[in-house]
C-alpha cells in the first residue's frame, strides 16, 4: 500500500485518504480528505460570519455508520428506518427525522402562512381565516342549516369545489351522509312526518304507520299476532330491549321494504330506525339515512332547509336600504346580523312551516324533477367556473 504525508495533520495515510489533484506533481492533493473538509468547513464558515448568518458544527459525511443517517433539524444519527422517503433526495430519504420533519413543516407553516388552520384553509378551499371569519359573521354567527349551533366547518361541494358556507359539525355530517343529495333529505324529512310510501305501506299492513316499541317490549307475539319464537340470543334481546320488537318482526319490517332503506330505497337496509324519545319503530334504514336523520336531530325543518341549501335555494343575498348587500335565509326574512345569540326559535319555526308547505305543493317522486333541479344546478355551477376561468 503507498502512503502519503498530509501537509496539514503531519501524518502519513494512505493514498486513497487523499482526493485527486492533476496540478500536484503525484496527482493527489495536498492535504487528506478529514484535513481538506476543515479548510473547506472554516472558509465557509468565516463567509457566513461576514454576511452575519452562523452555520451548524462541521460534521463529515463519512462518519455516520452503515444504515445511519445524520438529521440535520436535530443535529443526531439515527437508523435509516426514522426518516420517511423522498424521491427527490438521492438517497430516496428524507433530509429530517419523521419528528423533525413534522415539526419543521408546523414551523415553516405558521411562518408562511399565519397559523396551520389558515394554510389548510388556503389549500383546500382557497379561503383565510379572516375570509371565514367575516362569512361566519354575515351569517348571524349560526349554521344557516339548523339555525342552532355554531357554524365552525367550511362546507363545499365535493363535485364543483366550490364553497357553499359555514355549517355547524352535525349538519355538515348529515350532508355527507346523505351524499348531498336533496331528493333523499326532503323524502326523509317526509319519512319523519309519516308522509311517504313506506308508511303508507305500513297503514295498509298494520293499520299504523309506525310500531309502538316501548308498548311492545313484554309482548311475546309478533307485529300479525302470532306467538313469536323468542331465541334468547343477543340480537334477540338487544331487538326487544331496544326497540320493543324480534328477530321475526325485524326480519317482517325488511320484507315488507323488499330489503332496501325506507328513506333512499337505493342501498340495502341494515338498521332499525326508530325515535328515540317516543321508542317508535318506523322502519329499516341504511347506515347512511340512519346517520344523516341522527345527525339532524330527527328534524323535518332542519332536513328541508338542507336539501334546500344544496340546491341552492336557501341562501340568498338580498340588498339593505344602506347600500351593502347581506345574506337571507329564513323566511320570513331577517337580517341575521340583527338576531341575538338564542333568538332564531321563532324565525325557525315560520320557516319549518313555509318549507314544508312548499315541499309538499311540489312534490313529485314519481316524475323526474328533482333530478331535472339537481342536474341544472351542477350545470350552472360549470358553467359560472368556466366564466370566471376565462376572465381570468
């Protein structure tokens, strides 16, 4: 093995510690690989302390082990498995730690942008804080939907994108759950009232349109009056517990639905919908329905007033005598910036009324309106987004 003598440590290494250098009289530089990274590292740093930056200690690559890498946020060795991966990094790993790399990105975040709300506002919807805030503020400090609780979501439409309002947490869930559609909202709300087919199918079977449950929880016959096979399982006896009924009537309730949801008739029924306050049973539900009529509070008004903001029809913006516009969604209309904090019971109420007067005029479940109404909307919809894509 051929050695040379560093120039600046003194000692003698072999070749292979030296970088390669054609202007050396033996093509190698003068000074070992360790020696010529601590030139390198105080020239750098003596240009930092000019420019009054102050760089991190000197650190050589080569001395991190095999399957080890060096996190540069909190200056440690770790094993490899620590850092998550990048594919725009050569070594296909990130440059920090997972912890580090989460709270530098928490960091430049709240740098960058104010707050980590304000960033997710801004990449999701396009919004800031303020702009939400000032929405929050047109709408009286209220979910437009149920008119109760504290708008604290930004609702937006998953098709278009586009951002609808401020709705409190239930409602904004209720939605979901109801896959945004407001045909299925205003037959749930007429579910609800015991206006649709199901109960009417269930006058024509039981003479009711819904079962009595807490009446029926010592009974030992069935909803036709036969004597019921009790198992004694747990589903039989959560069923009668819970709901007054059996495992046969249970089963009874699903034929008479032909399997499907009494609210959607879209998605199998896997549920047993009843009101929790009275213990009636008004039929076999999906989980969606049976959630979405949950979140809402088991509430007509609060269901047509949603399929009414998804089809547009709820929110308004109509002019002040001062000029400025302002939002209306209530009839009979009020300026929601003048309602106290409580105060919206009796403009809720009027509005149930006028909603279900409404829906009912116009109801045609057998004719293709609703879809008709649904579908012009999405058009319009992208149609005012292709406008403003052009303008811009």
């Amino acid at each position: 093995m051929i050695y040379k003598r560093c120039r600046d440590c003194g000692e003698s290494r072999p070749t292979t510690e030296f970088w390669k250098l054609k202007s050396s009289n033996d093509g190698l530089a003068y000074y070992c690989k360790a020696c010529f990274g601590l030139r390198n590292s105080r020239s750098y740093r003596k240009k930092q302390a000019e420019l009054g930056k102050e760089a991190r200690a000197y650190r050589r690559h080569s001395d991190v082990p095999q399957g080890m890498k060096y996190c540069a946020h909190c200056n440690e060795i770790k094993p490899v498995d620590a850092f998550g991966s990048n594919r725009s990094e050569s070594s296909g790993l990130a440059s920090y730690c997972r912890p580090c790399h989460n709270k530098a990105g928490l960091e430049g975040r709240e740098r960058n942008h104010g707050s980590v709300r304000n960033y997710l506002l801004k990449l999701r919807y396009g919004l800031t804080e303020a702009g939400v805030g000032q929405m929050i503020a047109d709408q009286g400090g209220t979910c437009v939907i149920c008119l109760r609780a504290k708008p604290e979501h930004v609702d937006h439409s998953h098709l278009t994108g586009r951002v609808r309002g401020i709705l409190c947490f239930r409602c904004n869930g209720a939605l979901g759950q109801f896959k945004d559609d407001p045909r299925c909202l205003g037959d749930a709300a007429n579910y609800l009232e015991f206006q649709g087919p199901h109960a009417h199918r269930m006058k024509l079977e039981l003479g009711l349109p819904a079962v009595d449950g807490h009446a029926r929880r010592g009974e030992a016959t069935t909803l036709w009056g036969t004597r019921a096979k009790l198992s004694g399982t747990p589903r039989q006896n959560r069923l009668r517990q819970r709901y007054g009924i059996n495992d046969e009537d249970a089963r009874w309730l699903l034929s008479v639905q032909g399997g499907m949801c009494a609210v959607c008739w879209s998605a199998p029924a896997e549920h047993v919908d009843h009101d929790h306050v009275t213990g009636v049973v008004r039929g076999m539900a999906c989980g969606g329905c049976n959630a979405g009529m949950g979140q809402l509070g088991d509430d007509p008004t609060s269901l047509r007033r949603a399929a009414d903001y998804l089809l547009g029809e709820l929110v308004g913006v109509v002019s002040t005598p001062s000029g400025p516009t302002r939002l209306s969604f209530t009839v009979p209309d009020v300026d929601p910036r003048t309602v106290p904090a409580g105060g919206w019971g009796p403009y809720r109420e009027a509005d149930g009324h006028h909603r279900r007067s409404t829906w009912q005029e116009g109801d045609d479940r057998d004719g293709p309106k609703w879809i008709d109404v649904c579908l012009a909307k999405i058009l319009d919809s992208y149609r005012s987004m292709g406008e403003g894509h052009v303008r811009a």
